[in-house]
C-alpha cells in the first residue's frame, strides 16, 4: 500500500512523471490525482535526473500545476 504524504510546494517533471519535495522526502503524483512518497526505485530516478539538471529548483512550478 502507498503512504500518501504532505503536499509538495512546489513540483517538476523529471520525463516520467511529476515529482515535488517536502521536507527530505520526494513525492510523486499519482494517476488517482494524490502526493504518494517516492518509492527508492523512484528516488534513484529522481537523483539521476537532479544531477544532470543544477538548476531543477529555480524551474519548479507551484504543486498545482498537474
């Protein structure tokens, strides 16, 4: 079962899907148009992604843009 978590600030599309962060955690949002924390398969995602774009914050957009 997923954890549904916090809503995320702000998010950014990472060429699979939508992620946002909170706190220290990622989020992901579901088809069922819900925040659901990362899986670690997704975060590893994530962190490959973050690593190739430095400036994945300054290009976030608000959380309800999906």
């Amino acid at each position: 079962m997923a954890v549904v978590g916090p809503v995320p600030d702000y998010c950014f599309w990472d060429g699979y899907e939508y992620v946002g962060w909170y706190g220290n955690a990622y989020y992901y949002w579901d088809p069922g148009r819900v925040w659901i924390v990362c899986d670690p398969v997704r975060v590893q995602r994530v962190n490959v992604w973050i690593a190739t774009h430095p400036n994945w914050r300054i290009t976030a957009i608000p959380r309800h843009a999906p």
